[in-house]
C-alpha cells in the first residue's frame, strides 16, 4: 500500500463523499487502508470485536463500480462505518456484550442499519459494548476491556466505547450507536468527538433487539466532525410506520434552519453534584465562544428536580432488564452477577413504582418545556468525569468528592427521558491532554437547529486536528 493510501484512514466522511464523486479517490482503497489501521490499532483498543473484512471489500468494490457508472446511491455510497453490538446487522453476530447473545446472528439489518446500506454506505464491523449496554463504561465477559485511544489506562466510557475508540483511533469515520442514558455523549465527550443523540423517533427503528429502556434508548452518530454527523443523519433519519415515535411519512427528513442568535440556558452545573473542576472551566470556555459569536447566554440552576429523577430512572433499566430475563432459564449461569443483581433489583420492583418513576419523568418533562417557552437551547457539561481507569465501572470520586454509580453521568439521562434531542462536542481538552465535551440540548423535533449551532461553534473553535498519540 503506498503512503498516500496507507492515510486514508484519516479522512473525513465528507472528505471522502468528495473525493468519491471526483474520481480522486477509491471505496477500495479507503477501505483496505482502513483495514490496515485495524490491524495496527485494534489489538491494543479492543474496539471492534466483529470486523467483516470480506463484507467491507465487497461492499467497497460495489460503491466502486457505481462512482465509475455515474448510478452512485448517495454522498455516503462507499463511506464505512461501524455498527455498536446491540444493533443487528444482517448476517453479522449481534452479541450484546453478553454470554446469552454469544451466538446469535440475525437474519435482517435493523432499520438504521438498512438505511445506511440502502445509500452505499459500507458496514466494517461491529464495536463492543458493556454487558446489555446498560454501564458507563466498556467491558464484558465475551471480549474483555475496550481502552481509550488517549490514554490507554483509561476508558473511553460507555456504553457505545468501542464505537468511540474506533472513531477516533481512526478506524472508520463514522459510527451507528445507541444512547439509552447518556450512551452516546458521555463517550464522545471522552475521546473528543461528536457524539449525537436525535430526538425520539428521528432515526426510525425497527427490527432490533428486546427493548430495555423503551423508546428511551435511540440510535444516533459519532463523527470527529458536525459535517460528518449530519450527513449520516440526513441518510438515517428517515420516517417510517414501524417506529411509532415517527414522524409522519410525508414529514420532511432533515432540512437546516437558517443561522441565526440564538437563546441559550447555560446550566454550568446540577444542584450540589460534583463536576471536575477541569471540565467546568473547559465548558465555561465554550460558552463564552457561543456569546462571541452572538448568542444569547443566560446563566442559571438546572430547571427540574434532579435528585427526583436520578432516584427513579435507574428503575427504567433495572425493570427492563428484568423482563428480558426472566423467561431465559441459564441467565443467572451466563450473565455477569453485575447484570444479574440489576435484573433481581428490577424483580423486586412493583407496578406502583415504575408509575411513581413514569410520573416523576413527565413532570421533568413538563419543567424543561417550560424552559423551552423562553430558551431554544440548553448547555451543560456531558459528563461530570474526566475518564477514569479501564476496568472500573464508575469514578468513586469526582472532583475531591464520593461519587456513586451514576454520579458522572448527571448530565445526560434526563435528554432521553424527555425524548429530546442532544450533542456532545469536544472543547479544549484537559491539562494532561484528555478530551472534555459539552453538551447543548434542545426540545424535540429541533435536532436541526443543533446541527447548525455546532457547525457553527466548530468553525469558530475546531478540533478536528487532534488526534491520541497512538
């Protein structure tokens, strides 16, 4: 492979969508040098446990053939990506982290996944997952510890970590994960990318997994840059009768707002929760580049009860879990006693206590769009943590202070318990060089809007140019 081929691998999707439709660059060769960035990376990561090599050729030398034709599918016909292993993709292992799923290949791709491919898009492999995706952090029984690309002691987070190692170790450009909590930002934020969550419904799916955490849980993108997120999501977010949290069928896809100032809650911190004090002056930093640019900053305190939802919203996994179990009779044999704690925590639970939780979130619901009467976005870190040791579930300190298990996720749950949409994106990194992301949010159905005010704020303040010593 020469040289110039051998860099491939650092490309942008919209690098390479450009370079496909000029003829200066080759599917083919993208992909194998690719491949060759997984040989040299992959084993010391562990991000991708499933890499389809023979399914990525193929697909590569199709697109190929269909730039040289003129009947090219999309910008994206020939951009690889990974898919995170709790989504199915037809005739590739979807194992979910977890001893019970070991062995099962599905027979048909899962919405997202088919809308990708239906546009040329090229699946290179599947990324690892904590076990049912349900921690914030990346390791199971099936394929061990997946490690962060900045620091290899550390984790990239969870649960979509080994989409987020990939990523920004270089190999593939975009990712399709899942964010059920947090899973998508909260990694991001970890390994200095983009991480998306759309609104609930934007990213139509069906033919997936057992639900856990409902139509909570959504499929979104990583990308090292806004472009590269918006243009999957142009091509993923398309409607369809099967999800119904769809938008209509005749419903337009994606189309951008204009730019324009804009009305932001800056919301530095939840309550008394410790948030390091590095990524308080990093996303603090962040916000005064919103207001150079314009924007309207208004600082103040998180509008609902945060204490109120952390109490119930574990109940939300702990339940579903449960549920998924209980007819499968070697789970206690196969399942990690973690897992296996949460789902007899879920047991235990009553009718009366999901409905207190489910009440609890819709009067969150009703507090956040009261904000959004009088703000169209709201910022706040992604995660109280910097990254912390690999094989640790959970910092059990942030910022000099005890810490439980979801304290360095505060920032995140409560998007997808209102079904809002939400970005995470990098702002300047840590003194020893680690990534920090803030988090803007806004009401559903706005997931444009973010697209655009990140685009903007990368333009005024990029990172696309960092890269982990690897």
């Amino acid at each position: 492979m020469s040289e110039i081929a051998s860099d491939l691998w650092r490309l942008s999707a919209a690098d390479l969508a450009r370079g496909y439709a000029s003829r200066s660059l080759s599917p083919v060769a993208v992909v194998e040098s690719l491949l060759a960035r997984i040989a040299q990376v992959n084993p010391v990561l562990n991000a991708i446990v499933t890499l389809d090599r023979d399914g990525a050729r193929a697909a590569a030398r199709a697109s190929e053939t269909r730039w040289r034709e003129g009947t090219a599918l999309g910008a994206l016909d020939g951009v690889p990506f990974t898919v995170k292993d709790n989504i199915n993709v037809r005739g590739i292992r979807t194992t979910w982290g977890s001893r019970l799923y070991a062995d099962f290949v599905p027979t048909v791709d899962e919405l997202p996944v088919a809308r990708a491919r239906a546009a040329g898009m090229v699946v290179i492999g599947k990324t690892n997952v904590p076990e049912f995706t349900l921690h914030g952090y990346t390791e199971n029984a099936l394929f061990g510890v997946t490690r962060n690309p900045w620091n290899l002691g550390l984790t990239p987070g969870g649960s979509s970590g080994g989409a987020v190692a990939a990523v920004a170790a270089g190999m593939a450009p975009l990712a399709l994960a899942t964010d059920g909590g947090g899973s998508i930002r909260r990694p991001a934020s970890h390994t200095g990318l983009v991480g998306f969550k759309p609104s609930r419904g934007r990213v139509a799916r069906a033919d997936g997994l057992p639900q856990i955490l409902l139509d909570y849980e959504v499929a979104g993108v990583i990308a090292r840059t806004t472009g590269d997120a918006t243009l999957m999501l142009e091509t993923i977010a398309v409607p369809h009768p099967r999800d119904s949290a769809s938008p209509s069928r005749d419903a337009t896809a994606w189309r951008l707002p204009e730019r324009k100032p804009r009305r932001i809650l800056y919301v530095p911190r939840f309550g008394e929760a410790p948030v390091d004090a590095e990524i308080a002056q990093s996303v603090a930093g962040a916000s005064h580049v919103f207001a150079e640019l314009g924007h309207s900053m208004v600082e103040a305190a998180v509008p609902f009860d945060v204490d109120a939802i952390n109490a119930v919203w574990p109940l939300v996994g702990q339940s579903g879990l449960a549920a998924l179990v209980a007819p499968l009779p070697r789970f206690r044999e196969l399942v990690s006693k973690r897992l296996v704690d949460m789902a007899d925590e879920g047991s235990r639970a009553s009718a009366a206590d999901l409905f207190r939780a489910f009440a609890e979130i819709a009067r969150m619901r009703e507090r956040l769009n009261e904000a959004f009467d009088r703000y169209d976005v709201m910022m706040t870190p992604s995660a109280a943590a910097l990254p912390w040791p690999a094989n640790e579930v959970y910092p059990s300190t942030i910022d000099g202070k005890e810490a439980g298990p979801r304290g360095h996720a505060v920032y995140t749950a409560f998007a997808n318990a209102g079904g809002y949409a939400a970005v995470s994106l990098p702002c300047a990194p840590s003194l020893a060089g680690l990534p920090i992301g803030f988090q803007l949010l806004a009401p559903a159905g706005q997931d444009e809007t973010l697209c655009v005010l990140a685009d903007e704020y990368e333009a005024a303040a990029p990172w696309a140019h960092r890269w982990p010593p690897l």
